[in-house]
C-alpha cells in the first residue's frame, strides 16, 4: 500500500507539509501508523500548481526520507494546491513511470490501494481506454489504469460520474473473471482548482483517509493548526499531527468534493 497527501488553500512551502508536521508524509514513508505496510519506500512524487494551468511534476524511485533534492525542492516551491506521494509497491516494478501522481492535461491523480486479480484482468481493462489515452501511458500500474479510466469515462466533464462507471467497470471486469480478492481505493484526482477523493472496496477494508482544515500552515512543534472550520484544507492517508479531533475520518464508500474552499462528503454509489 501507499501514503499519500493533497494540500489546497493559501499558498504555503511544502516543506511545511511534507517535512515539518509530527506525523508528516515523509515520517510515513518509512513509518506509517495507520496501514499494515510500515515502510512505503519505493519512489514518491510531487504535482504542484503554480502559474502554469499545467502542473509541475517531480518524481523518482528512491525512498522519500532519503532525497535531499525532495527536501531541497519542498523549500523552495510555493503552491496553493499540490498532490504528494510515497509507494509501497503492490506488484509492479519500481520505476519512475509507475511512481504516483500520474498527470495529464492539467490533471493529477493519486491511488492507494489495488485492484484485486489486476494480472488476470489487465488486458480487459485496457481495452475499455480509449485508444488515443493508452497511447499516452507510460507505465504498467493498476492505479494508472485506473487514472486512464477516469479519463475515458468522462473525468474532465463529470468527476464524479468518471468515478462511478469506472468503479463499475472494474468491478464487472473482476466478477467475470471470477476475481476473490478485493478492489480497495483511496484515490484523489485535481484540476487545480477541486479535488476529488474516493474511499471504497469491495469488502469494505478501504484504506484509511482523513480530511482536515486550518486557518493556515505553520508546523510549530510538529502540529500543522488544524483548528478552523474555514481555510486550507488536507486530504491525506492518515492525520499528520496528534491533534485528532481536527481530523475527520472519510467513511468507507464515501466521495469527497472540495471546491472553493467548501468540503462535501457524500456516500458513494455506483
């Protein structure tokens, strides 16, 4: 499994996300408290927006705790909407192309978890991407499937109808082939300027997600001021400080639309 972070509200340094909160996604990296995979060590990446409609994107294959170009980066860049990442392979290679968040167009997305019997299914799946998307893929993981999907089905018209047939489609794929194992999500997907986060599965083991606002960024003695009703908003794996009652779990088979500055909740059905 893996451990991811998105971030939207006053344009902060990421440092003071990634690095500085106690529990901070690059204490997760190596050890996550809140997923039976401690370590999450094979490659990470960042998607931030800036000036640009299309989003920046750094990614590699070593762990995140052990980059000093992630750290020296996350200083340096201010965004007010960035995705961050780090991999816990679930089969597939270790490669920058299979590292998360996957990005095309203005468009970013991010995935932990897995499609159950992805071996077994693959080649149905890619046959529902639309030819002129597959071409533009670059590695061979279930979450960027998944991304390509979303895309196929509508991602840029209707997120959360993307969602729905691609959940569906999935799902299908893996009933005909007689697939047991689970379909597990928690993904997010942006266009800088909403986020779209998915928490399900198939045998309502999802892994965990968290959502949380504050009045602004400042990871004095590890906390990150969660305090507000109002303000900057984070979606992440697990809570980034102690303080968890400013955090609110995202419930299993729940979608999470967060729009200016608003967050809605809602059960997801498919």
């Amino acid at each position: 499994m893996c451990r991811w972070l998105a971030y939207a509200g006053s344009p902060v340094y990421l440092d003071e996300v990634l690095f500085k909160p106690a529990n901070s996604l690059i204490s997760q990296s190596l050890h996550a408290r809140k997923s039976h995979v401690v370590t999450n060590g094979d490659g990470f990446g960042l998607g931030w927006y800036d000036a640009k409609t299309e989003p920046g994107l750094y990614r590699d294959v070593r762990p995140a705790w052990n980059d000093d170009n992630l750290r020296s980066l996350s200083e340096q860049i201010r965004s007010n909407l960035f995705f961050a990442h780090v991999r816990a392979s679930t089969g597939t290679s270790t490669s920058r192309a299979n590292c998360h968040p996957f990005r095309h167009g203005r468009w970013l997305f991010m995935h932990n978890g897995q499609i159950g019997g992805f071996d077994r299914i693959a080649r149905d799946l890619d046959f529902m991407i639309s030819p002129e998307l597959y071409r533009q893929r670059q590695g061979n993981t279930d979450s960027e499937t998944l991304f390509f999907l979303l895309l196929t089905f509508g991602l840029e018209r209707d997120p959360v109808t993307a969602f729905r047939l691609a959940v569906e489609r999935v799902e299908g794929a893996m009933a005909e082939a007689g697939v047991t194992d689970p379909l597990r999500i928690a993904a997010a997907v942006t266009d800088g300027e909403r986020i779209i986060a998915l928490r399900h599965s198939t045998d309502r083991q999802s892994p965990t997600l968290y959502h949380g606002m504050a009045t602004g960024v400042r990871a004095a003695d590890g906390q990150t001021c969660c305090v507000s009703e109002t303000g900057s908003l984070f979606v992440s794996s697990e809570p980034l400080d102690a303080e968890i009652r400013n955090w609110t779990p995202v419930a299993e088979s729940s979608l999470l639309v967060a729009e200016t500055g608003k967050v809605k909740v809602e059960p997801f059905r498919h």
